[in-house]
C-alpha cells in the first residue's frame, strides 16, 4: 500500500500561482503516494464540518483547516501545507512562498500583527520549512529566527511544454508586458507612471495581464495600453510572446512565477531585486536587467528599450527557453521534491 500524503490547499488546484503549484505538487507525488488535496470541496463531504468551510472569514478558515487535518491525518501519513493555510497544526513540509512580515515592511504596514503572527505560528509549527527562493528563505530565517537546519530551498519550476518561444514579428514600438494584482505591493505607482508616458510616446506599448478586476479603471480606454482579466493558464504563453519585456516593479514576491514563466517564453524581464531574482543573478541567468533602488522612471524605460533590443533575435530567445528548461524545469523539479519526500525523517517527529 502506498504511504498517505495530505495536502492543504483551500481552492484546490485550480485558482492561482499556489495552486498551480499544488497541481505540480499532485501530478509529481501521485505516482509514487496516495495524495489527497485537502480543500474546500474535500472537507464539504464532512457534514459536521460543512458549515465552517462556508465562509470568507480567513481566521475561521485557519482553524478548521487545521482541526480537520489534526483529524484526518494519519499516524505515518505525510502532511504538506503552504503559508498560512493551516497554521495550527504541525506539518511535515510546510511551503513558504514568501513573506508577510517582508512584504508588511515594504509597504510600511505594521509588521507585528495579524496575518504576521499567523504566518509565525505556521513556520514554528512546521517540522520542515520549504522556501521557494532564496529570497525567502533568507527573509523567513531573518524574521522569524528559523534554524537553517529546518529550512531548505526548492525553487518552483516553470511547465516548459507550455511556456516556450513562438515565431513573430517585431514592431517599432517596445511593447512592455506587465502581469499580476495591480495593487501598490506589485508597484502600481510605478506602473501608472509609466503608462502615462507609454500614452504620450511613440515608442512604447504597455500590455497588462491583471488578476482580476480591481484598479483597472486607471488603464482604460488608453490608445497604446491594453488590458485583460484573469486570463487562462493556457493563454499566458501567448501574452508572454506578443510582448518584448516583462516588467516587475514589485516591492515583495516569494518567488515570481510571471518571472520565469517570461523567460521561459524567450522574453527578458527588467525587475526589482525580488523573488527568484537573486537566484537568477547568481546564476548568470541571461535576460535579466535589474531596477536599481530608487532609479527612474526612464532609466527603468531605457533598461526595457536596451534588453528588449538584444533578445530581438531568435537564438537568444531560444537561449532563454533552454536555461529554464535547464534549471527550473519540471523533471529535475520532480527529482528534488522526491529525494525531499523520501527522505523524509521529520513523519515521525
């Protein structure tokens, strides 16, 4: 009989960047588990605890999260949770996709409260901590006093079979490519200034790809800026492709799947130091311009205008492809995530 894996994940597989990675997570260790994914649907089945589910309250969400897998989960089972999801429950593997505390600080909020100390108790609760950068790894050590001995580094990974270069032709004008929650934490104030003088140029075009609906009334009804919401998994290949550079002014991000997910596409990306960044610097990753702290807005517009003119070719956009294929791909991401699953000691702890 295949040894149990639990895995919370409150919308399942199917919502956003955490998800997709609970779908890479489930398609990798079904092979070799019996895998559950413990979400709002799953725990519906349960009639006494249907009512609790039911809900949009997080705190309320949190607790039952982790009451039902305090109850559901096995002796010698394995339990995987991701952030704040189940914050009071010890879990084998907990998966930490960034840092509020960090991204609080960035945005000057107070850091010591609420969703803070939530995500404290889940990493102290965690047997193992999984960081998805190194970014985060060394922000979750610094903010919560992690050992290093109970944290490791497991980089996402990009489906190269579904993000990879197409033939296409190239414009006169730069087109700027901007993808995620256009709030202040992923740069909103950076992005409006830019997309004013995107409006007043003859050399550049702004395309956005917003999570949902929210401040898109900023950028309509704009002649060189288009918008979309909510845009399928599938179509995303092709958004990365119409575009020259993926921008990314964001004050915080754990790992920035839209980051890697571009390159992958052969599309260089000028960005904030954040995320995977750092990564993709110490690995001399091509296609990759760094916003400097408090640069320009146009020197941010001449680093997009320079790196977008040397991946106008396509050798080098297929140089990109392969670097990610390389080392963010799915088969050697599949490879880590098992020898860490196997060699799991912590089950027992």
């Amino acid at each position: 009989m295949k040894q149990r894996i639990w895995i919370v994940s409150w919308y399942g597989q199917s919502a956003g960047g955490l998800e997709r990675i609970v779908q890479i997570l489930n398609c990798i260790l079904k092979e070799q588990y019996e895998v559950t994914i413990i979400d709002i649907p799953f725990i519906q089945q349960f009639k006494r605890w249907r009512k609790l589910v039911c809900c949009e309250n997080r705190i309320l969400l949190m607790l039952t999260f982790s009451a039902f897998a305090r109850w559901i989960v096995g002796k010698g089972d394995i339990l995987i949770t991701h952030g704040q999801n189940a914050p009071f429950v010890r879990s084998d593997f907990l998966f930490d996709h960034g840092s509020i505390m960090s991204l609080k600080r960035q945005t000057g909020e107070f850091i010591y409260g609420g969703s803070t100390v939530f995500e404290y108790i889940a990493v102290k609760n965690a047997k193992m901590n999984i960081a998805v950068s190194t970014w985060t790894m060394e922000q979750i050590i610094s903010n919560y006093h992690v050992n290093r001995n109970k944290i490791m580094l497991l980089n996402n990974c990009v489906e190269t079979d579904i993000f990879y270069p197409v033939n296409k032709n190239f414009n006169n004008r730069t087109i700027i490519l901007f993808c995620g929650r256009l709030e202040e934490a992923k740069g909103l104030s950076v992005l409006r200034q830019i997309a004013k003088i995107v409006e007043k140029s003859s050399n550049f075009e702004l395309k956005i790809a917003a999570n949902d609906s929210k401040n898109v009334e900023l950028f309509k009804g704009k002649e060189h800026i288009s918008i979309r919401c909510g845009i399928p998994v599938e179509e995303m290949n092709a958004f990365y492709n119409s575009g020259d550079v993926l921008l990314v002014p964001s004050y915080c991000e754990g790992f920035g799947m839209g980051i890697t997910e571009s390159l992958a596409s052969g599309v260089p990306v000028v960005s904030n130091k954040v995320g995977i960044i750092s990564d993709l610097i110490y690995d001399k990753c091509p296609g990759i311009s760094v916003i400097e702290k408090n640069e320009s807005i146009e020197g941010i517009l001449a680093k997009v205008e320079q790196i977008a003119l040397q991946f106008r070719d396509t050798q080098k956009r297929l140089l990109l492809h392969a670097y990610v294929e390389k080392n963010y791909g799915y088969f050697q991401y599949a490879d880590k995530l098992l020898k860490i699953i196997k060699g799991n000691k912590y089950a027992e702890c």
